[in-house]
C-alpha cells in the first residue's frame, strides 16, 4: 500500500507548523526544562491560544466546542505539536476524559462538561491507578459510599499525572465492594479542590515532578457526576484506555529524536571518522529507523478505524506496546552511541543534544507501565486480537 496526505491535510500541516512557529520562542528548547513550572505555564498560554481556533479539539462534534474535522487532521495536529516539542498543558480531559463523557455520558453531562474541556479553562487529571491496582486495575478499591444526593469517597489513587495543577479528576471508584471486581466500579468527575483531597508529590528518576499521590478522605461528589450506569464503570475506563493507548503522540516524539541521534552521529568524529561510519552505530540507527516507520503506521490504523466510527481495541493495544518500547530502546541506542557524554544532564557544558536522551532514558523505564503494562497489552492482543483462550 502506498499511503499519501491529501492535499488539504498537507495544507493543514503547514498551517500547524506556522503557527507553532509564531508562537515558539527561537530559544525554547534550550531554556526549557523538563517537568517544570515554566514549561506547563508555557504550555497553559499555548492551550487557551489553540482554544480559540478550536484546534484542541478538532475531531469533537461542532456542538460540544469542536470543528468536526477529521481524525486525520487531530493526528496531524498531535504529531505536530510532539515533533515540535510545542508544550500544551491541557491534561487528560481532551484525549480522555472528554470522548468518554461523548459517549457514556447524558445530555446535561456532555453539554455542561465537554465546553468546558473544550475551552482549556480547567485542567484535568486521570484517578484510576492505586497501589495495589495498576495493570489490573479491576482491583481498584478505592470506595464511593452513596449518602443522599452523594457519593462519599474513601481511599488513594497513586501515578496521578497533572493532579498537582488539577482542577477536575476523571476518576473509577468501587460502588459495590460485593460484586464481582469487573462488576462493583463507578466513574466520576471529581472536583480536585474539594475538602478531603490531598496531593502529594512523586518526584520521578530524572527529578522531574509529573506524578502524584492523591488521598481522599471523605470527600463528597454530587451523584450529579456520576458518568453512566452505576456499577458499569469498568467498560467506561476500558473505552478510556483505548483512547489513552492509541495516539500518535509517542511515534512523533520517537521520530525526532532518532533524527537527532542521526545528525550527532554523522557529525561526530571517532578514531578519525565520524560514528555514522561506524557498522554497529550504521546497522542500529537502520533497525531503529525501520521500527520508528512501522509503529507510525500502527498509530495510523487505530486513526483510520476511528475515522470510520470504530474503536480501536486491540490496535490501541498493539500501539501502546510497540510505541513504549520503541522508545525506550532510541534511549538506549543514544546512550550506547553518545558513551558517557549521553549521560549528562541538561546544564553542563559537555551535555550531548541539551541532556535529551539522558532525560529521555531515565522517563521511558515507566513507559511499558503506565496505561497498562506491556504484560497486560499483550494479553489483550492475544484474547481480543488473536482468539487465544485466556
């Protein structure tokens, strides 16, 4: 198959790239740093800018804040804004949250939340894994306790992506500590400022601050904001998992680092020529070139199924697994190619490409965990994709 952009998506393209251009101070990537203050302000700017044209959610419905464009087009723009390193702090309510409620989610619920998403004026963070639920997150036990006109929440959620800048959780809670563990959890929007939540840092290996531990002791939620049926939560967070499995985002970020890697090897001199001369450095940047190529038309299928109304299950699986793992293995290619300059933090005269791939090889260990592990992916893929028995 020879795949081709129309015209009006390269149009679309270019029109990103210019605006991304406009609005990206020339020294970005050389003051910014990683997981900082700076950066997700930077970021929050950039999100309310893109509001206003709509971009943030170009494929969502005209009536819930969106333009109705093409998933192509939402593609485009993700791997744009990934390759451009353009920050937009935006959280987890776009790609998550937001097409969830779309379609679980009643009337009033889509046409009080999804504006509100759709605006960037609130931040939202992801409260589904706990410390005794991760990769099987049915375990969860994490308690809503109906009291009235709510739901009283008791427990800890751990791994919380943006809940230190939160305004609202897209949370699963167990509903019935009786049934069986698929069958007993509910979802929420949870107002993260409400009185009984704490959030605590978890500072990752590279000391950047992403993560958090976020507590709840008996922290009311309105039953208002209970999304869907009760107790049929888990197909919720699974369609949400889809989702979170699915981008392009990883196949973009992948993509301009190995570029990177590339240039460093052809302009760096070793024993009198440069590394790219070098068999070993030649035969792994091809390998890794030709996985960067073949996981961004894995990305490419789960769009396509999306574009034609489907959602993808299995594929968002096979992309997660091929996408994490690729990056963690241009990590280890840079390091092995770079020796113990690659090792260097951002700062330091002698960092190689401003400490990026010492930074990216510290942050991929955790990318065969988070949004399901590759253990549990591949178990999908062999149920859902291959019909072996469990």
């Amino acid at each position: 198959m020879e795949f081709s952009w129309r015209p009006e998506d390269e149009a679309f393209r270019k029109e990103v790239r210019e605006f991304i251009k406009a609005n990206q101070p020339e020294d970005w990537e050389e003051k910014a740093l990683f997981g900082t203050d700076e950066t997700y302000e930077f970021g929050r700017s950039n999100a309310k800018k893109l509001a206003e044209k709509k971009w943030l959610t170009l494929a969502w419905p005209k009536e819930y804040g969106g333009l109705g464009a093409t998933h192509w087009q939402q593609a485009i723009f993700n791997w744009e804004n990934t390759y451009w390193r353009f920050p937009v702090s935006v959280g987890q309510g776009i790609s998550l949250a937001g097409p969830t409620i779309m379609i679980y989610g009643t009337p009033e619920q889509k046409a009080h939340w999804l504006p509100r998403i759709a605006s960037a004026e609130e931040m939202w963070c992801q409260l589904f894994t706990e410390p005794g639920a991760g990769s099987d997150l049915a375990a969860l036990q994490t308690r809503a306790v109906r009291d009235g006109d709510d739901f009283v929440i008791s427990g800890q959620k751990l791994f919380t992506s943006f809940g230190h800048h939160a305004d609202l959780g897209w949370a699963g809670f167990r509903t019935d500590p009786t049934a069986p563990k698929h069958r007993g959890i509910s979802t929420f929007i949870v107002p993260m400022h409400t009185q009984g939540i704490t959030v605590r840092p978890m500072i990752n290996m590279a000391g950047a601050h992403e993560v958090n531990e976020v507590f709840f002791d008996d922290v009311r939620v309105p039953k208002d904001n209970l999304i869907g049926e009760e107790n049929r939560g888990w197909y919720q967070m699974a369609t949400t998992l889809d989702f979170e499995r699915s981008g392009v985002q990883r196949y973009a970020g992948s993509t301009r680092l190995l570029e990177e890697l590339v240039e460093f090897a052809k302009e760096t001199r070793l024993n009198g020529h440069t590394l790219s001369k070098e068999p070993q450095v030649r035969s792994k940047l091809a390998q890794m070139a030709i996985e960067v190529e073949v996981g961004k038309y894995i990305g490419f299928k789960t769009i396509s199924m999306q574009e034609h109304g489907q959602v993808p299950n299995r594929e968002a699986s096979a992309s997660k697994v091929f996408g994490a793992e690729l990056a963690q293995k241009i990590a280890n290619t840079g390091m092995n190619v770079m020796g113990l300059y690659g090792q260097i933090k951002r700062g330091s005269k002698w960092a190689v490409l401003q400490g990026r791939f010492e930074y990216q090889y510290l942050t991929t260990v955790v990318g065969t965990i988070l949004a399901g592990s590759s253990e549990i992916n591949r178990n999908i893929i062999a149920n859902r994709g291959l019909g072996l028995p469990r």
